[in-house]
C-alpha cells in the first residue's frame, strides 16, 4: 500500500515581534488519502510553535493558517532532509 505524503505550512503572525513566521510540516498518510484528517492531525500536533524570527513560542489563542499541498514521489525526492532542519517538522 503506498504511502500519501503532505507538506503543510503553518503561518501566524507573532504577537511578540509582529512578522508573519511559517513553519513547514511533512507529514505521511499511511492507509488512505484523506487530506481533511491530515490537516486535523497536523493542527492537533502542531503547537507549541515558536516565530521564526524572534524565536518566541505562539500562543494558543494565535489563529495558525494551514496551506497543505499532497507531494508527488518525484516532489518527495526533491525535498532535502539534511542540513539546517530548523523550519522543518516532521510528523
């Protein structure tokens, strides 16, 4: 059975230093193609998020925008897991 691979960014504006901060978010879907479910999982799993910028934690009560595309195999080899994994979560 084949693996369904998402990649999510997750964007707020930081109460602290007031800069939009996005964290990016890979995740896999091992038994079925159900995006609605991944983004759910991703918004459960996600916190604490800290801004990219001034490094401070987010909130709860900060709205987080989800923007989550599917990864074809061949999107999926481009993406680098090494090197600086700071903006990266993997889920």
């Amino acid at each position: 059975m084949p693996d369904y691979w998402f990649k999510a960014d997750l964007k707020f504006i930081c109460p602290s230093c007031n800069k939009e901060s996005t964290e990016t978010v890979l995740t896999c879907a091992e038994k079925k193609h159900d995006p609605y479910a991944v983004a759910a999982a991703i918004k459960d799993r996600s916190r604490p998020i800290a801004c990219q910028h001034c490094k401070e934690i987010c909130p709860d009560v900060v709205k987080v925008h989800l923007l989550m595309n599917d990864l074809t195999p061949e999107e999926l080899s481009k993406i680098n897991f090494g090197g600086d994994l700071s903006s990266k979560r993997v889920m």
